[in-house]
C-alpha cells in the first residue's frame, strides 16, 4: 500500500497575492480552493501534508536574477489568503509539516527527504507554484530520491504559458503520474 504526502510548494503572498513580488496572480489564485481541498482529503485519510517553502535572507544570491521575495519573516513569505487559515488550523496536526526552502527544489537542502522516509511515505503529489520552475525541479528532486511522483494539475499554476509543457516533461522524464 502506498504512503503519501501532499507538497504545497510557495503558495506564499510573493508568488499568489496581485502585490507580490514574484507573483503568478489571478491563475495561483484560483487554484488555492483546490489545494485546500485536497490537503483536507490527505488528513482525512491519515496522509501527510508538507507546506514547502521558499527561505530567502535579504540579501540573498537569488536577488541577482529574480525580483526580491519571499525574505524570511516578511509578510510576502506568509502563506497567502485561505491557505494561511488552513495552516494556522492545522499546523500543530501530527500531519502537518513546514520545510523552509532556500532553492526551487524542495529536496535541495531540506530535511524533506529525512521527513518523508521517517513516516515511510513512497509517493510525493505535486501542487502549488510554479508548474515550470519549483514544481518541476521538486518532482526531479523526488524522483532523484526514489519517490513516485503525482502532479495535481488543477492544483498547480504559474505566471508562464508553460504550465502543460512541464507537466509533460514531468510525465515523460520523471514518470510522473498526471491528474
């Protein structure tokens, strides 16, 4: 039988709220009811959720090449509208987690895999922002690790028109599992 864990990746006031920094806006908005959604589904059937957050110090080397976003303890770090609702009820759950991220990849110098493999959970579902960038380099971080993948598509989003591309490119490199 399966162990699974759900991946809410960035879905912070930078990267969803119209006056983030690097915001996805209107397309990370709508997706958020769905994320909500689903992380209820995963508790209520005994499942982990991990919230997967982006880190950054003020200074950050990431600066050079993206606009500022989400500094560690700013208000553009805050998980954004009904998800930091979701959370704050949430967060002491024995279920609920939160890794802070410095890098796309969630895997990338995290405690995520220790995470995983300490509840022996073998499959990863994807969702949150972006499709193209954090969500895809994540799903190569699962995979690199042995972990099956699933992208929730209809909870997944970014600011590009390459949302479908990636999740191909998840399906056909990764063997990600699209739903």
């Amino acid at each position: 039988m399966m162990k699974e864990a759900l991946l809410i990746i960035d879905m912070s006031n930078d990267f969803i709220h119209d006056q983030g920094g690097l915001t996805s806006g209107k397309v990370g908005q709508e997706i958020v009811p769905n994320i909500i959604t689903l992380a209820n589904e995963f508790l209520e059937e005994g499942k982990e959720v991990v919230i997967c957050m982006d880190a950054h110090q003020e200074n950050d080397e990431h600066f050079k090449i993206w606009p500022v976003h989400n500094v560690i303890g700013s208000w553009g770090q805050d998980l954004y509208g009904e998800l930091k609702s979701w959370f704050e009820a949430n967060q002491n759950h024995a279920q609920v987690t939160y890794v802070p991220k410095p890098e796309y990849d969630a895997f990338y110098n995290t405690n995520l895999e220790e995470i995983l493999k300490s509840k022996n959970i073998d499959t990863v579902h994807l969702s949150g922002v972006c499709t193209d960038i954090c969500d895809f380099l994540t799903a190569y971080g699962a995979y690199a690790r042995g972990f099956h993948t699933v992208a929730q598509s209809n909870c997944m989003a970014t600011f590009s028109e390459h949302h479908d591309v990636f999740l191909q490119q998840m399906k056909n490199i990764f063997k990600t599992e699209i739903r």
